[in-house]
C-alpha cells in the first residue's frame, strides 16, 4: 500500500553534513507516523527519530537529539533527515519506515510498529 525510497546517504568527514530523503508513494493518507531507523551489520536496528505527518510532532533518539532534524514536503509527499556535526558512530544503513494507520502526538519508536520498509541508504563517516 506504501512504498518508501530513500536516497542522500554518502561518505562524509567527522563534522559534515548530510540530509536524506524518503519519498512515499501509495497510500499514504492512511499513514501519519513516519520514522527514520539505522543498523550496522550485526546489531539491532536503532530508530533515529520519528514524525507525525498529521501534526509534524517530530521525536529523536538521544544520540540525535540537536545534530538531526526530520521534517516533511506534504506536497512532495517527502520525509528528510537533516543530519549534521555527524560522527563516525553514525555510519549506518538508514532506513525510512511508515506505520500502518492514523495516529496523534509523538509516534512510537518501536521497529515492529512500523509496516513499511524503504530499502535503505548507506552512510559512512570517516576520516
């Protein structure tokens, strides 16, 4: 019903700047939270941040909290992450990620909430 491209990610020094994006297609009126989550190989999924597309309540892990900003283009039907002072602990596949249903306030962070999946961008911060 939904599907999520990502695209933005790159190699970038410690300090940089970089800002993805997820462009939805389909159904997306059914859909109001929206979330922006990362793996390294091997380890869980970590959710990056969240927003509510219905009233643009944004929430962000703490490891993002100041340096990250998600925000949308309604008429683009396009949600970003803005990402700056990045950090080597920050390579990552991203993913951007949609939950199923209507919802108000902060959306959940929990990975097994959200029903669609885009197929992730590569980030990689080094020297």
């Amino acid at each position: 019903q939904v599907q999520l491209v990502e695209s933005g990610g790159g190699s970038v020094q410690p300090g940089g700047s970089l800002r993805l994006s997820c462009a939805a297609s389909g159904y997306t009126s059914s859909s109001s939270c929206m979330g922006w989550f990362r793996q390294v190989p091997g380890k869980e999924y970590e959710v990056v941040g969240t927003i509510n597309t219905q009233d643009d309540n944004t929430d962000y892990h703490p490891s993002a909290r100041g340096r990250f900003t998600i925000s949308q283009d309604i008429a683009k039907r396009t949600v970003y992450l803005q990402m700056s002072a990045l950090k080597p602990e920050d390579t990552a596949m991203y993913y951007c990620a949609a939950r199923r249903g209507l919802h108000r306030g902060y959306c959940t962070a929990r990975v097994q909430d959200y029903n669609y999946w885009g197929q992730g961008t590569q980030v990689t911060v080094s020297s």
